[in-house]
C-alpha cells in the first residue's frame, strides 16, 4: 500500500511516500526557517503563502523522483490540525484536490498522531507505551496501549517545552528556532555557575510550568555584564537545558509507572534534544523500560510521520469524506 503524507501544519512544507513493502521512501522537507528567523518566531501568513508556493511543486518532484502517477496511490494522509488554520487549509486542500481527481481515500490525521507514530518509523512499537510529546506548541504525556488508542495523562500549564528552547536561545541572542543551538551551547557549558527552577517537580499530577524559567533566565541573562561571551552563554544554556530536561524525564517517568507502560517513547521536536535523549536512555535502562529514541528526522515536523500514521488509518478501514475541516486546536483523540 503506497500512501503520499502532506504536512503544513506550521513552517515546514513537508511531502513523503509510506510504502508499507518498503517503509519511508521519500520524506522532502521545505524549511521555512530563513523566512520567519528574521522575525525570532513564525509569522502565519508568511509561513500559508509560502506553502502555496511550494507545495505542489514539492508533491510532482516526489511522483516524479518515485516514477509514480497518482492512481498508483492508495490514499492520502493530510495533517488535518492542530497548527495555523492558513498553514494547514493549504494541506487539505490540496490533498482533497488530489484525492478528488484520482479518486483516492483521503485520511486527515492529528499532528501528535504523527509525532507519536514517527517512533515506528525507526523500529517496531513496544506497547503498552507512555510517550513525552514535546514541541514547540505542545507538551504532553500520553499513554498509548495500542495504536489509535490515546489517553491523554496532562500537559503543560503555560508554555510548551519548545518554547522553553526558543524563549532561552533569544534571551542569548542565538538564532530561531532556539532548540539546535542552545543543546549545542549546552555541550560546552560548565556546571554550577547558574541555578534555574524546577517549578512543580513535587506536585503528583502530571503538569509542567516552563513561563517560570523564561522569567529566571531573564533575570539572570540581564544581570550579566555584555557583551555576553561565548563560556557564559554555553554555561546558562547548560543549566537551562538541565532545569528543562530534569523535570520531562521526572514526569514522564512517574506516569510510566503509574500505567505499567513497558516502553516510554519521545516525539516532537524537543525530542532531537541530545541530553533529554541521553537521560531517558540512561533511567528507562535503570527501570528495565524500552526505549528507542526516533531518528531526528522524524523528531521535527515531517510528512513522514503523517504518512505512516495514515497508512495505520487506512489498513484500519478509516477514511476521511472531502468535507474534512482542518481545526486549530483539539485534544487527541482515539480511533480505534
Ligand atoms: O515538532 P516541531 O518541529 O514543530 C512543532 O510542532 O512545534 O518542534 C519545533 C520545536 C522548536 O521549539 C525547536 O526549538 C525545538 O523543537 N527543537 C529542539 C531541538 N531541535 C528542535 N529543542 C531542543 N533541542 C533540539 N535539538
Ligand atoms: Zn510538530
């Protein structure tokens, strides 16, 4: 079964091939990441207009590269939200388009969906799985017994992980999005020279709070004597990182155990980090838990993930009308 992927839920313009004989065999990735770097965050309108332009020319290379026509399609796999209502209206009209004129299945697909599956893209699923979805609009501990079965154990109370990331890296001065630099700062970083909150690592529900972080670099940031030099950035980028990474790990931990998961699972951006990887490798091995980090491809947005995660959608029997609306926000939801 070949199913084409379509991902546009923010500023990446992504088209890929599953093919459930061969696994991914094409993942094309657009970044829009000089267009809105300028700005320090993601700019919606910007971010639909550049969609548009590339979409369709990035959908032909593929069937072009893949020598394949659209009637050689099983279906196509659409991220339906959340994300930006114009970023996504251009993936789903597109893909109803296609599905319209080739009469394929058409299946929209929830973006954490994708996250979480794109964990199958690197190896077969352990289950029953807790899974840290951490992003840059999201972050979320869900439990998944099987797959398209989701309960949602909680989230966060303000900012999403990402964020935390982002809102570090621009207090520094280092570039949009903020992730990729400061764990590479990170590695150069001294311990000890600075001290950031864990908020809410003794409250026994599963929340985090990351605005209070944000507020603690600031000040911090604000104190020191500029220029800031290279040792002092890698040093607060360190202990940033740390504060973050300490309390995901205590979370996602704690909800493992209290659902008896036999595997934990990263998704999202946040999960490419290199010492939030390094740490739940090193506690699920102590705890005797599976887990395989996904490949840092399928980490960050890609149509890869929204591929797979159709292609389990239509080997279920689950097709979407040309109807389908895209939505902003919504909880993840079962399917099965
Ligand atoms: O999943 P994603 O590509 O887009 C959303 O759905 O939000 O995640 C983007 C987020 C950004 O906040 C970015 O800074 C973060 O993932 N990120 C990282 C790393 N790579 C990307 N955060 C920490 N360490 C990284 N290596
Ligand atoms: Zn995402």
């Amino acid at each position: 079964m070949k199913v084409l992927g379509i991902e546009t839920s923010c500023d990446d313009t992504s088209v890929a091939l599953y093919d459930s004989g061969r696994g991914v065999s094409a993942n094309l990735l657009s970044s829009q990441v000089d267009l809105h770097g300028v700005f320090g965050g993601v700019v919606p309108e910007l971010a639909s207009r550049a969609h548009l332009v590339n979409l369709l020319p990035m959908v032909d290379l593929l069937m072009e590269r893949q020598q394949l026509r659209l009637r050689d399609l099983d279906g196509i796999a659409v991220t339906a939200g959340p994300g930006l209502l114009g970023a996504l209206l251009v993936g789903l009209s597109t893909a109803k388009a296609l599905c319209f004129a080739a009469d394929l299945p058409l299946v929209g697909v929830h973006h954490l969906e994708g996250h979480i599956l794109a964990n199958a893209l690197t190896a077969d699923l352990v289950l029953p799985a807790t899974v840290l979805i951490v992003s840059g609009g999201h972050t979320e501990v869900v439990h998944m017994p099987e797959v398209g079965v989701y309960e949602r154990l909680g989230g966060t109370l303000d900012d999403a992980a990402g964020e935390a990331f982002d809102k570090t890296a621009k207090l520094l001065g280092l570039p949009y999005p903020g992730g990729p630099p400061v764990d590479a700062a990170a590695r150069r970083g001294h311990p000890g020279r600075f001290t950031f909150p864990r908020p809410l690592m003794s409250d026994s529900r599963t929340v985090f709070s990351f605005s209070g972080l944000k507020t603690a670099v600031r000040t911090v940031v604000e104190a020191l004597p500029r220029p800031l030099d290279d040792q002092t950035i890698a040093d607060v980028c360190l202990e940033a990182q740390e504060a973050i990474v300490d309390v995901l790990c205590h979370r996602l931990f704690q909800a493992a155990r209290r659902k008896h998961a036999r595997a934990v699972y990263l998704a999202g951006g946040v999960a490419a980090n290199g010492r939030l990887r390094e740490r739940i490798a090193d506690e699920a091995g102590r705890r005797g838990l599976h887990f395989l980090p996904p490949e840092r491809v399928y980490c960050t947005d890609n149509a890869a993930m929204i591929a797979y995660a159709g292609w389990c959608h239509l080997a279920a029997g689950r097709t979407d009308p040309l109807s389908l609306d895209s939505f902003a926000r919504a909880p993840l939801a079962s399917w099965r």
